[in-house]
C-alpha cells in the first residue's frame, strides 16, 4: 500500500501521497495541497524542493556517489567516453556499436557552422567573454536552422541534438580564436569530437596542434564527469525553459547563462584566480582559509561545498588523481597544484569546514589540468558548457517526452506593500 503523510494546519489534517523513487528516496507529493487547503509550501533557493521525476542522474550527496542512468561515474570514466557517455544520457541505454557509429557520424556532418555566422562573431569586441560570446551563438545558430521552430519533433529530435552538441564545439572553438584575434580553424572530420576540439582551438592555418593522445583522453575525461548533475542551477534552467516549449537551441543558450556565474561552473575560473592569487601574495593558504571561514570578508574557499554533496565529490577524486599524472606526462610542474593540495589538507582538517561537511567538489582540481592543457582561464566554463550539454539535452527530451508535463510556474509569498493608491507626480514633492 502506498504510504501517506499527514499534515495538521489549523485543526484541519491533509492526507499527502509519499513518492518513492528507484533508490528509495522519499517525497511527499504536495501538487494538490493549494487546491485542497490554500496553503503553499515555502522554500527559498529549492535545496528541500524536488522540481520533478527524472531517471536520467542519480546523486547520493551523503554517500558521494554519482550514477548516470544508473552507471557509476567511476565506470563510465574508466571505460567510457564522452560521446558514447552523451548517447546514454540522451537516449536512456549505452549505443550499440551501430548505435555509437551513427550518432558520430551525424556529429561529424554537423560540425561546420553556416559561413554567415562568421559575421555575428565579427560583431564582438575583442577580449568579449566566450561564455557571452557562446550563449549569443547558440541563440543565433538556431536562426539558421529554422525547423527548430516548428518545436519538439520525435522524429527529427536525433539530428537536432547532434547538430548542438557539435556546433558547440566549434562555436566554443571560434569564440576563443575571436577572443583573441586569432583567425578561425575550421573541424576536421577525420578528427574524433574532443581532437577536433583542441584542433580548432590550437591549430594554426600553417602548422597542425600537436594532438597528444593523453591530452585528448584527459579532457574526453572532463567533458564526461561534466555531462550531467541532476537538478543543479543550469539544468533547472534548461528544465524551465523547456516546459514553456521554447526550442533545444534556446534552452541550451539559457542554460549557459546560468552556468557562467561563480558559484555554479564559473567557480573553476574563480579557483584558479584564487590559487594564482595565494601564490603571488607567497600565502601558505593560511590567510585566504581564514578569510573564507569570516563571512565579513566576502571570501569562500572556491571550488568547496555543495549544496547535495556533504561528502568527496566523486567527480573531484577522478580528477585529483588524473591531475597528478597528466602534469607528470606533460612534465608540467605547475605550483598550483601543490597549492591546491595544502589548500585541501588544511580544510580538511579545520573545524569550520569539517562541521559544515565542505569538501573539494569537481571544479577543485579541474582548472590545474586544463591549464597543463593549455586551455586558457577564460574558456574552464565553456569547457564545463560543453560537456553539460548532454546533459540538458536528456533533461530537455525528458520533458518534452512526458505527456503530463506543464508549464514551470512557481508560487511565492509576496511580502510587499499591502494594497496602496497611485499619487499623481505633482503631489508627489510635497
Ligand atoms: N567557503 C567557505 N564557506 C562556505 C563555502 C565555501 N566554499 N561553501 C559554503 N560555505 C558555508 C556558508 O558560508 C554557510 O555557512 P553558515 O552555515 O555559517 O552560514 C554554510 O557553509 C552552508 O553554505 P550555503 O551557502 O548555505 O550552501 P549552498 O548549498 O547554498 O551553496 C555552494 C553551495 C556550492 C554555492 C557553496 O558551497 C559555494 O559557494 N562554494 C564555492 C563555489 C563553488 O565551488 N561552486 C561550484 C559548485 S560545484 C559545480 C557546480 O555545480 O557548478
């Protein structure tokens, strides 16, 4: 028998359904309350609010564990890559080789952008931000192809999301080449997804980058610990402007406007800035710690705490140990890292983060392997960008998939002026 919740408001008890979910996590459904009693339930920032069913991410933040479709994020980054990983989001099962063929296939003919939309890039000034330059692009490129317009079609859903996910790339790529003045490279098809990448990003039209394999495995391995994270602030954005059945290109360019801000991916540009600036004030990591636990200082120890893990982020452990080995491939000996390191170890061991259970989370380590890489500041949250974008595709298609869903529309408790009356502006001086 399914269970029941009681809730007691003014004498009056209300019977609520209880979900269970696959993992036996436990919701008390309260979509009728306001219909049956008036009230709302309050919850600002949403960290006790589930927002909807979803079977594509599992997260125990007690435990530290991360499962996509029910695959550890473990496996996935020993066994897997991104684009095999990308499929199983989307489409619910790991291709097959036939499967996994296509979808490459169709990545590989969507790779090219439209050669008007070389104007649109023309139009940023230099030094542009390539998360503004990105998000803009994205909208921009749906223009181009206009059947996104007519919505959600089943049938042509497969190309639609291809052609996002490898147009991303590319845009991602001529936005950093833009930023910098530097003239475009075009994709190879012969090149894999994340090769093609770093090719537009660091070929020059006279000399081919030289495409290390352990480069290309590293940042493959980024891209797929970044594809999905359940309900985080992007993903509930993407979610959001889906159920208004705005188009895939649209959602997508929302969801990368709330991914730049620093508490969401913009943090593993903010942890970077904060390990160079320990290392320039020659800070042991002492005084930034204890500016992070004073709340007057406006500090946080970047790349720490969130808000469902309360324990190691899985994500941060894979790259703590992929960090060690891609400096020693590279024979980088990147100061930071050591920092970082020193950073960890103290707050790991400092009542004020132990009690408030902060841990490293992905952006952490992140940032030291992608500037081994030689992927500039600028550009972490782009990185972060693309590999989500899995992610909120399979968020996307899960609402347009459901028959029942409806529009996104929260309630609030309005606290402000009572009912008041227009004052006509010349008594308003008096
Ligand atoms: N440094 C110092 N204190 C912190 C930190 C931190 N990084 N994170 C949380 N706290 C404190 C916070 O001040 C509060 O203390 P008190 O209880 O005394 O008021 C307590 O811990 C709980 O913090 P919160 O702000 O209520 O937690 P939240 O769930 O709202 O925020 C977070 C989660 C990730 C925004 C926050 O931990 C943070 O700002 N971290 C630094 C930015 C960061 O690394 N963001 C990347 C998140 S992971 C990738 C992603 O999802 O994009």
């Amino acid at each position: 028998m399914s269970q029941q919740a009681e809730l007691e408001v003014g004498g009056k008890v209300y019977q609520l359904p209880v979900v269970v979910g696959t993992e036996n996590e436990h919701a008390i459904d309260i979509s009728k309350l306001r219909d049956e009693s008036g009230l709302i339930t309050l919850d600002d920032g949403y960290s006790n609010t589930g927002s909807c069913s979803s079977a594509i991410a599992f997260i125990d933040g007690e435990k530290g564990v991360l499962r996509y479709r029910g695959i550890p994020i473990e496996e996935l980054a020993e066994k897997s890559t991104f684009i095999e990983t990308a499929y199983l989001l989307i489409y619910g099962h790991l291709p097959t080789s036939q499967e996994l063929r296509r979808f490459s296939e169709l990545l590989t003919q969507n790779e090219m952008l439209h050669e008007d939309m070389k104007f649109h890039f023309e139009g940023f000034p230099p030094n542009a931000h390539p998360m503004a330059i990105l998000s803009s692009m994205i909208n921009a490129a749906s223009c181009f192809h206009p059947r996104l317009m007519e919505g959600y079609q089943p049938r042509n859903f497969e190309l639609q999301s291809a052609r996002l996910i490898s147009k991303v790339r590319t845009i991602a790529a001529f936005s950093y080449r833009k930023s910098r003045g530097l003239p475009i490279v075009y994709p190879k098809p012969v090149y894999k997804y994340t090769a093609n990448f770093l090719h537009m990003m660091f070929s020059e039209p006279y000399q081919d980058y030289d495409l290390k394999p352990e480069v290309v495995r590293a940042l493959d391995l980024i891209f797929l610990l970044h594809a999905d994270h359940e309900q985080n602030c992007s993903t509930s954005t993407v979610r959001m402007i889906a159920s208004s059945r705005a188009n895939l290109f649209a959602c997508a360019a929302g969801g990368v406007c709330a991914l730049w801000g620093p508490l969401h991916g913009g943090a593993n540009q903010a942890v970077i800035e904060m390990l160079e600036q320990i290392h320039r004030e020659g800070d042991d990591g002492s005084k930034f710690i204890a500016d992070a636990k004073d709340k007057k200082s406006g500090k946080r120890l970047m790349g720490f705490g969130h808000r469902v893990y309360k324990n190691y982020d899985p994500r941060a452990k894979i790259i703590k140990e992929q960090c060690d080995r891609i400096l020693h491939l590279l024979r980088s000996d990147d100061p930071l890292l050591a920092i970082a390191k020193k950073l960890e170890e103290a707050a790991m061991h400092d009542e004020y983060f132990i009690e408030r259970k902060l841990y490293p989370n992905v952006d952490f380590y992140s940032g030291i392997i992608m500037r081994a890489i030689g992927i500039p500041i600028e550009m972490f949250t782009v990185i972060f960008a693309i590999g989500r974008m899995p992610g909120w595709i399979a968020n996307y298609k899960e609402i347009m998939d459901e028959p029942n869903s409806r529009i996104y529309r929260p309630r609030q408790v309005y606290v402000g002026p009572r009912e008041q009356h227009y004052v006509a502006i010349t008594q308003r001086d008096t």
